[in-house]
C-alpha cells in the first residue's frame, strides 16, 4: 500500500524575465479560452441535484493530493502529513496506484520534475509535471485527473513544449495521462510523436496574444 500523503493548496508560481519583470503563467493564458464541456458538466450536476461548487472543490483537492503523491514518488521523496479527508485520501491514493501500474510498464529517467520555466522570448512561464525519457524517449509528460482529456490539455503541453525547447530541451513525445479518481473515471494514455504541437502552438500564441491585449486595455 503506499504511504499516507496530504495536500496544502498549491500555490501559483511567481513567474518573472531576468530583469524581474512579472509574466502570466500558462493556465491563466489559457482561460481567454470559451469552455463551454464545463457549461455542460454544470448543468448536469444540478439537474443531478449536485453542488457543482462543491463537487469541483473536492474533486480539485483529491486531483491535487494525486499530483503530489505521483510526483513525489518521481522525486523519491515523502510527503509531510497535512489534513486531509478520509474520502480524498482514498480517491487520491486510487489514482496514484493506478499510475504506479503504469509506471512498473515504463521506465523512466527524469531530467526536470515540476521545474517552473519562463520564455524570455514569448514572456510567459510554466511548470511542466515531468520531462525526461520515457523507455529511451525524450519525452514531456503531464498528469491530469477526471473523466476525460480535453483538447486544452494539448495547447498546455504545446506551451510547455516552447518553454522547454527556448531552454534547449528537445521533444520527440508527448504524453497525456489521464488518471481516474474512482471506479466512474478512466485511465486514458494518450501520446502524440514527432514533431511539435505546431497548430496547438498556433492557437496557444493566438490565446497569449489575446490576453495580452486585454491587459493592456485593462479589460476583465
């Protein structure tokens, strides 16, 4: 069985240039985007009678308590103990052990672990889960929890990809893991080879541009 863990709320980043200028991180870019999956998520937990404020709150910190005990065991580490419920601890520990059996499949040797990054060319920054090989591949891999992997994932891993490769990182794969919470959700691998993400790019360029653009105008 693996090891009691526990979650503080993750703080942000402080992202900065060198000449300690502030700069957005990659999911708040990304939030120009419309997301209308979560509309639809909303509207079917209340005509379930769920709280959908509620719901997320949970679900958010068992998907944070998964993150530490995967990346912690990455890092061959031990978490210190912080308050968690009984409920989260379970569904947190279910995700982890369903990636622990993916990785007894893989081997994998990391070069950068939660390492945050900043582009001083595109001046954003970002903290990818894990580059390093995955079986001999040069390979960025992100961990989600949920039900499903959502196209906003891969402009995710695009940006990460950018910050990487500024740093002289190369990528031949990318990884998305998805890592089910409970018996309701899925474990999903799914990998994209080859050369970069280049539309996701595109789109993720287009998002930096637009949010820059509002915090000039000073638009919410």
């Amino acid at each position: 069985m693996p090891p009691k863990y526990s979650a503080r709320v993750r703080q942000k980043p402080d992202y900065r240039l060198a000449d300690q200028t502030k700069v957005p991180g990659v999911t708040t870019i990304l939030r120009v985007l419309d997301k209308p999956y979560l509309v639809s998520w909303a509207n079917k937990l209340g005509f379930d009678h769920v709280d959908s404020a509620k719901y997320r709150d949970e679900k958010g910190m068992v998907g944070t308590l998964a993150h530490a005990m995967i990346l912690s065991d990455l890092r061959g580490e031990t978490p210190d103990n912080y308050d968690n419920s009984q409920r989260e601890i379970e569904q947190a520990e279910n995700a982890y052990l369903k990636f622990c059996a993916w990785h007894k499949a893989h081997e994998l040797e990391p070069i950068l672990i939660e390492e945050p990054l900043v582009s001083e060319v595109f001046k954003f920054g970002g903290t990818p889960d894990y580059y390093g090989k995955v079986d001999g591949t040069l390979t960025l891999l992100d961990f989600k929890t949920g039900a499903a992997i959502y196209p906003e994932a891969w402009l995710q891993l695009a940006a990460y990809g950018m910050l990487l490769e500024e740093r002289g990182h190369h990528v031949d794969q990318r990884i998305l893991l998805n890592i089910g919470r409970d018996e309701t959700e899925n474990f999903i691998e799914a990998k994209r080879s080859g050369p970069a993400l280049e539309d996701e790019v595109l789109i993720f360029r287009c998002c930096l541009d637009i949010y820059n653009a509002k915090k000039r105008l000073k638009y919410d």
